[in-house]
C-alpha cells in the first residue's frame, strides 16, 4: 500500500507499558491482523450482526485478506497498524473516499483488540489517518460506522467527527449492515 506517515516520521505514544508504534503494515504482520480483526468484529458486532456469522469468522481467512491486501494494494491506499513491544494491537485502513463526493480521503477501517481498548490504541490510529490523509493534500475526511456500533460513534465524536446525514445499505465483508458517514474538516 502506497503513502503512509511522511518519510522517517512514525507516531509514538508512552503507554502503561512500551512505547505504541503506529507504522505501514508489512506482510509479516498479515497473520496477527488477521487475528485481531476476529476478535475485535466478535467483539464490535456482537447483537448487530448474526451471532452464527461471527463465530464463524475465520483469524486464517482474514489473514488471507490481509496478505491479498498488502501484496496488491489498491491505489493510493496504506495498511497502518499500531504495535507495543512488538505486539500488533489494533490498525485502519485507508485511501481515497468511495463514496461521492471525490476529494476526501476515507478511513475505511480502524479495528483495535478488544484488550486495548481505552489504551490509546484507537486514538493514535486516528491521528495517524488524519496526519495521512493532510499529507495526501485532502482537506477533509469520512469514515462510515455501522449505524449500531454505539462505542466507535462517541469515539469518533469526542475526536471532533460528526455525522453528515449520509447513511448507506453496505455489505461489509459478508455482514449486510447499514453505515452512518462521519466527516471531518482536517
């Protein structure tokens, strides 16, 4: 994936523990999103989506899709994932808006283990997509969020994000769900 935090630039948080790294996916990290991505929709989703859909989720699938996604990235998209010690604990994916209007840059996907949550985790994944999306020149951004998922709206409001009105029937990796568009001025 193309892009990512300008050249030699990498966010660094102090946690409770080591430092939190938030950089470009490598195909190494593939297997360990894969697995995160489960246990974060399992967690998310649980009474949203069909209870049989996410037990049946699969950490090597979603690997595969991560795999697929870093060998043959999309144009202009980037794979960040957040580390401690090493260890991946959340990422976002992002790239150009999907959705009209043109111009925007769009965070398709911010997942964070369930164990991190309230750790910083999500919020330097944010940060991270907002310092991306200013360095690919866009002066604003969305992200769309299942309209149920009530902890990612009031996370990305207290971020300064709101709702535009914007709502839209989406099947996302399978799951039919309807998504809430959130925008921000950057």
């Amino acid at each position: 994936m193309t892009g990512g935090p300008p050249a030699g630039r990498e966010l660094a948080v102090s946690g409770p523990r080591a430092p939190l790294r938030v950089r470009p996916a490598e195909p190494a990290d593939a297997v360990a999103l894969g697995a995160l991505h489960v246990r974060a929709w399992q967690e998310a989703y649980r009474g949203v989506m069909p209870d049989a859909y996410l037990d049946a989720l699969s950490a090597a699938q979603r690997a595969e899709l991560w795999a697929r996604a870093l060998a043959e990235p999309g144009p202009g998209t980037e794979l960040l994932v957040a580390t401690r010690g090493g260890a991946a604990l959340g990422f976002a994916a992002v790239g150009p808006a999907r959705r009209p209007p043109p111009g925007p840059r769009e965070l398709y996907a911010l997942n964070v283990d369930p164990p991190s949550y309230r750790t910083g985790v999500g919020a330097a994944l944010l940060r991270a997509f907002e310092d991306w999306a200013r360095g690919q020149g866009a002066a604003s951004a969305v992200l769309w969020v299942v309209r149920e998922n009530a902890r990612a709206r009031a996370f990305y409001q207290r971020r300064g994000w709101h709702p535009d009105g914007a709502e839209a029937r989406s099947e996302v990796l399978g799951a039919v769900v309807t998504e809430v568009c959130y925008r921000r001025a950057l």
